[in-house]
C-alpha cells in the first residue's frame, strides 16, 4: 500500500515540477479525456436507463438477457455490434459533410462541458461569460444536423435537415431568454456564480416561469418528443440520419444522449443548485439533480404525441418568446422594487 | 431537379394514370418524394407518392399492388371450403371478419340456415375481432402520432383478445374457425367466464386510454380539422366503415342489412360531424364500447344445442350468384361469388373496404403537412393484404 502512496505522490510531484510550456497542454489534454470518459459512461448508462424506463412505462420489461441483472450489459453489446459494422457511404453523397457531420453533431455537446461545475472545485473552467458560451455552443449542433441532412443527398434526410435549421434556430431565442431571469437575479454569468447564489433559495423556486421555458424550449433542442420532428419516424423514416449506419449513426445517437445529458447537467446547476446541497458530497447532488431532469425528459417523451412543425413554430414564436419577455420585466420589475 | 424528381414506379411505369397526375407539372419549387413502400408510416407495403412543396401536399397518389397475389383466382381452383384459411390471409388483421363474410356468401347460395348457437357464436367472435383489429389500427395510429406508448398498451390488451381465440380455434391469427354451416367446434370450457372477464378489463383500459389520448392537447391539435371528409365525397368514394361514419353517415350493414342475429341485439352505431382524423378516431373508440355491449348481451343468451348444420360432404352450391355484405371492422366487406354447380367458384370478387377508403387520402390531404397525410392514412385504417388480394 505504502509502495502505490509513494509512487502517485512521485507522479503528482513529477507532474506539477513540469515545464509550464508542457504542463497547460497536458493539463488541457487530460481534462479533455476525463470529460469524454464521463460522457461516455453516461450516455452508456443513459441508454440503458431509457431502455428500462420506457419498458417500465409500456408494462414490458426492457433488456433482460444480456447481462445479469436487467441486461446492464445491453449497451456495451450493442456498441461492440455498431463498432463492427460495415462502414457504408452510399453512392451519391456529398462525401465530405456526410463523413464530418456525426462529429460536428458530437462536438458542442462535448464543449459545453468545459464550463459545468461538477463540484466548488471539479471544473474544467470557470468562465465568466459561461451561459453565453453555453447557448452558443448548443446552437452549434444544428450545424451538423443540416450538413448530414444535406450531404446525404436523400429526401427525407433534407427535410429533417430543414426542420431542424428551424426548429433549433427558433427555441434558441426563447432557451437564451429564459435563462435571463435567473442571470439578473444571480449578477453572473459563470455557472459557479449561479450556484452560488442559490445557496438560499433554488432558482426553480424563484423563476417557475423561466424554468418551464427553458424545459420546453430544451426538449425542442434536444428533438425529443413532442419535439422529435428532425428525426420523426413515422414521418421521415428516420430524418437527417437515414442514411446513416455503423459507426456514423452511432455517433448521432452518442450526441443525442451526450446533448441531454449536458441540457440536464444546465438546468441542475441553473435551476436546481447544482452541486451544492446538505450532507452529501456536491458531485452526488450533481448526479442526482441532472438525472432528475434526464428522467423528466424521459418521462415526458414516452407520453406525449409529437406536435407538427408549423404547430411548434407557434408555440416558439407565439407562446415561448413573449411569456420569456414578460418573465423577464417582471424580474425586471421585482429587482427594482426589492 | 428534373433529375430529383425521376421516380420510378413500382409497375414499371405502367400506370399511366399516376405518371400523368403525379410526375408531370413537377412545379419548379416542387419535389416528388416516394412515401414507402418501405416506410414506417404507410403500415404495409403501400406506396404513396407525394408531391411536395416544402413540408406542404400538392398532391398525393396511393400506388398499390405490391402485395397482390390473386386470391381471386386462386379461389377458382379450389373447393369452397378450401377457401376459407385463405380469407384468413386477406385482412390479417381481422381474420375472424373475413371467414365470416365468405361462409356467409356460400349458405346464403345454398340456403343453408345456421343453428342458433353457431350464429350466436359468429357474432361473439366477430365482435372480438372487431376489438382486436381496432386496438392493431388504435396502437399503429398512435405510434403515426409519436405516441409509442399506446402501441404497446393495445397490444397488452389485443393479446387477450388473442387468447380467447387460441381457446377456441387453437390459432392465433389465421383461424379458420367458421365454416361453412356453422363453426368449427363448441366454444371450449371456460371461455364464456373469460370473455366476460375481458369485457370488464376493457371496459377500463379504453377509459385509461381516453386520459392518455383524447384528451391530450397535443393530439387534439394534431387531428381535429386534418384531412375532413364530407359525406357526399365519403359517399361518392364509396367509403364504408367509420372511415363513412366519421362523416356523419349512419350507414352501419349490422343496421342496414342484418345477418346472423345481429337485428335482436342492442347497440348504436357511433357517427362524427365533422368527418376528419379526429371524428375518425372517436368512432372507432365508440365503436370499441358497442362491441363490448353486444358481447355481453350474446355472452348472456347464448342458447345450447348444436354449433353445425347438416351440410353435404361436398359442397356443391346450385349455379347461381349472390352478393353477401358483412360489417368487417374496417367497413363494408362484400364478397360476390358465382357458382357453375361445380364444386369450385367459378368467380369470387372480394370487395375489400380499405381498397375503396383508400381513395380519401388523395382527396383530404392536398395543402396538408407530412404529418398530416402520415395521420390520415392511419385514420383510415388499411390493411395491404386485403387492398392488394
């Protein structure tokens, strides 16, 4: 035991005695990983709570067999099964956007991790402008989304790529809006100041309205149900990934998850208070707070119809960005008068 | 974009009907998409060649024929009671439905009278089935909608359904329960005690299904005004079922033309106003409760005796024709047979309701969305099997 004490502490003085040259990119580099592995695990997990969790709601019981108990090993066998794949590229796409487009789809739900507070130290930066660059990293994804509906050079692809351009593009504002309220209240943008100013009292509490915006105008973000028009089944097959397969769809499916569980990760640390909490350690309150919201969501999607585009145009032009605008004078107001 | 927009039909551009009113005047805004018959939506292998401006239906031509396999002719060769597992393989989804129309159209051209048990029977069955079908058209509809759920819910309950079936005939979707002269065999022990436990389950479970569904506002905004159908354009398309009822036409062959005892029996037939996906919907969930209604009251003067009449051992109709309707779930289920005097039909015509209801779909859809034409091909409820024959 003595033996492995010395040897990490020898690590961690070798590490901090490096060259400041090498130590910030290594430094960089390894946060990079730990952010990607916890991802990883999460989406791993977060497919197989949402396999269990729909069975549960549809009086099944989900993956049984492989891996006892409740076929926790299910995931793992199935990526094992997209990573053996056969890597088509159909004639007659745009080779480069569709090759691109699974990652450009993966990255910005990797990005915003940079600025979400695991715990008052376990960050990977504590930016100032942090929910500025959450908003702008999320808008990011649609990229993505339109260079594979796109490049696939396949109808129906192109038409959920078109409604997600939309759809993104207009529960973006109302997604920004919303958080407004709760940066007025807070004086910061930077996640750790928000949590901090929610010592006394969850935002959730105090902008009720700015929460259930953010929730639907997230859902929207994310295409899940009612929201789920980019990749409507029944409508478009499978929307701007029908061409897709093997690894390339797996890596749609990796920023599907990897995107809801950063929205759900936000809106802990905004609404919820994040990491703080009585008795346990922070990261165990961050957990349970964003698998909160992860399952809210899920609960939401295996109960609702999905809405019509046109329809959910209206609902985010009409509905979403007025009552955010209101939210936000009568913050306004409140601040002014307290 | 004349390239986007070359589609080849399934026939081989055969149907010069389709390739003039679809393909040609491909607006320059507009694309031509091919909606299955590989596709989620189109239950089946139906083909629905949309024109699209954006999201918004130009126009929209159903293209079938992709499951024909000439039952019609088939039936030609052999035996009249040969005949009967093939109806099980027409609508699939209401096999119990088809056997009765066809054994129906044969007594009634050799004037065969059924016992009381036998028909009271049929009408259980039939009703059963009825439940059945509507519960596969009320779990497909929902997951049309996005609503998956509900798909797995009617499947739960249609497995009861099922069940009582395997009871009886020892199938579970191809019977071959009916035959001509009455059916197969009595009901087995137990079943009226488990129907009657069925009645009560479902009772229940269409109330869960109402708070999970009709309710919801989401599915309301979806359905109520999508792809309305008037009676006259129902009547002219000669559309049957609650596909007709929906418009607001009581017109119900169980009331209009009774067969088996289904004139001694207590229920009402469910009608809509406004004829679109929403009033489409209703009727079929109304219709759920009737059937309910008419198992229970057959449940409980179901007579004894015998369950077949005294027919020959080789069933040799007089030379004739005869034109027999039934109430099949989907709509008005007639079947047309001529007989030489030999012992096969010399021709059978199946008029299969969906083939007729099919048609409101290039009628109610044009300047409708995607979604929309995805919910009126649920709303009317096709079987491919029974369209194509």
């Amino acid at each position: 035991m003595a033996a492995v004490a010395d040897a990490w502490r020898a690590l961690v003085d070798w590490y901090f005695a490096l060259p400041p040259v090498v130590l910030v990119p290594l430094a960089g580099l390894l946060k990079v990983l730990a952010v990607f592995g916890w991802i990883v695990l999460n989406v791993l997990i977060l497919i197989w709570l949402e396999r269990k969790f729909s069975g549960r709601m549809q009086s099944r019981l989900g993956p049984m067999r492989v891996g006892r108990p409740h076929g926790w090993a299910q995931t793992i066998a199935d990526t094992i099964k997209l990573l053996v794949k056969e890597d088509v590229i159909p004639r007659g796409v745009d080779r480069w956007l569709y090759v691109i487009a699974p990652a450009v789809v993966f990255t910005p739900a990797l990005l915003v991790w940079a600025v979400v507070p695991f715990t008052r130290n376990w960050i990977v930066s504590d930016l100032n402008v942090a929910l500025v660059y959450v908003a702008a990293a999320g808008s990011l994804a649609v990229l993505g989304i339109f260079m594979s509906g796109w490049g696939s050079n396949n109808k129906w692809s192109l038409l959920g790529a078109m409604r997600a351009a939309a759809q993104i593009i207009s529960y973006e504002v109302p997604s920004v809006l919303s958080l407004m309220g709760v940066v007025m209240i807070a004086g910061s943008l930077s996640l750790q100041g928000i949590v901090a100013a929610q010592h006394r009292v969850w935002f959730i509490f105090l902008q009720p309205l700015g929460f259930i915006i953010y929730l639907i105008a997230t859902l929207a973000e994310l295409n899940r149900t009612p929201f789920d028009l980019t990749e409507a089944e029944s409508e478009l097959v499978a929307g701007f990934n029908t061409e897709y397969s093997g690894l390339r769809w797996a890596f749609f499916f990796l920023g599907e998850y990897a995107n809801l569980l950063a929205a759900s990760a936000i809106a802990a640390t905004v609404f919820l208070g994040g990491w703080s909490g009585p008795f346990l350690p922070g990261i165990v309150w961050f957990v349970l707070k964003t698998y909160f919201f992860v399952i809210l969501i899920m609960w939401i999607k295996w109960t609702m119809p999905r809405i019509r585009i046109d329809q959910m145009m209206e609902v985010g032009w009409k509905f979403l960005i007025p009552a955010a605008l209101v939210n936000i004078a009568i913050t306004g107001l409140v601040l002014l008068v307290v | 974009m004349a390239e986007l927009n070359d589609l080849r039909l399934a026939t081989g551009g055969e149907k010069p009907e389709l390739r003039d009113v679809v393909t040609k005047d491909v607006g320059e805004e507009e694309i031509l998409v091919s909606m299955g018959p590989q596709h989620p939506a189109t239950h089946g292998v139906l083909r629905v060649v949309l024109k699209l401006s954006g999201e918004t239906i130009v126009d929209a031509y159903p293209d079938i024929g992709y499951l024909h396999r000439g039952v019609e002719k088939i039936a030609e060769g052999w035996t009249y009671p040969q005949f009967v597992p093939m109806t099980d393989r027409l609508d699939y989804v209401a096999a119990m439905s088809n056997e009765l129309a066809y054994v129906l159209a044969v007594e009634r051209l050799m004037n065969i009278e059924v016992p009381p048990r036998a028909a009271y029977i049929r009408v259980i069955m039939a009703e059963l089935q009825r439940i059945a079908s509507h519960l596969v058209w009320l779990g497909a509809f929902g997951t049309d909608m996005g609503a998956v759920t509900l798909f797995l819910y009617c499947f739960r309950e249609r497995e009861k359904i099922i069940e009582l079936f395997e009871m009886a005939s020892g199938a579970r979707l191809t019977y071959s329960y009916m035959r001509i002269g009455g059916v197969r065999n009595d009901l087995p022990d137990g079943f009226v005690e488990k129907a009657r436990d069925f009645v009560k389950l479902m009772r229940q479970r269409l109330k869960e299904y109402d708070d999970l569904f009709t309710g919801n506002r989401i599915f309301e905004a979806r359905t109520k005004g999508i792809g309305p159908l008037t009676a006259e354009q129902a009547i002219a398309l000669s559309a049957t079922g609650p596909t007709l009822r929906g418009s607001g036409v009581a017109y119900d062959v169980r009331r209009a033309e009774p067969y088996l005892i289904y004139d001694q029996l207590d229920f009402e037939v469910p009608v809509g106003k406004n004829g679109d996906t929403y009033d489409r919907y209703l009727c079929r969930m109304k219709e759920m409760r009737e059937s309910l209604k008419i198992i229970e009251q057959c449940l409980d003067a179901l007579p004894g005796g015998e369950v077949m009449a005294k027919v020959p051992k080789v069933i040799k109709p007089p030379a004739g024709e005869v034109y027999s309707l039934t109430e099949a779930p989907r709509g008005a289920l007639g079947v047309y047979l001529v007989s030489d005097g030999s012992a096969n039909p010399y021709r059978l015509h199946w008029r299969a309701p969906t083939f007729a209801n099919l048609q409101i779909v290039r009628e109610t859809t044009r300047g409708f969305k995607i979604a929309d034409a995805v919910a009126v091909i649920g709303s009317v409820d096709i079987v491919l099997g029974e369209v194509d024959r």
